[in-house]
C-alpha cells in the first residue's frame, strides 16, 4: 500500500530505527519530500519514509520513528 505525507499509519513492531509499534503520522517536512527507495523488499514502488512522528491515545506527539518503509505500515482507519 502506498501512503502519503499527512497519512496514519501503524508501525508495526521492529519497523525503522524504533522497534516498539506505535500509531504515527506521516509529517509534511523537508526530509519526507522524497522518500528513499526501500531496502527490505522487492516492490519497487515501496518506499522508506525518512520521519515519522508517534502519536499516543490520546493524539499527543510521543516521539519520533526514523525510515519507517510502507511495507512494515498498515493504514488507520478513522
């Protein structure tokens, strides 16, 4: 699945640099402009996003994941 900057998402245990799974979103900044190819699979289309921020329960910002690739993220649903 494809995602863009502004997308929740869930970060699925051991996914970038942060191995806890968290609920993140996709923030607009200069980094996630142009996302890097992913180096964990072979679809071409995946790619790494450079920053993600982690959000708790409640929405409130709980840290930071770093190249966090589409295929370790399931979507929110809202």
């Amino acid at each position: 699945m494809r995602f863009k900057i502004g997308d929740k998402v869930y970060k699925k245990a051991n996914a970038g640099f942060i191995g806890w799974p968290a609920a993140c979103i996709i923030p607009d900044e200069p980094e996630n402009k142009e996302p890097e190819p992913c180096p964990l699979c072979d679809d071409e289309d995946c790619v790494s996003w450079p920053t993600c921020h982690m959000y708790d329960e409640s929405g409130n910002y709980d840290g930071m994941a770093y190249h966090v690739s589409e295929c370790q993220m399931e979507p929110i649903k809202e």
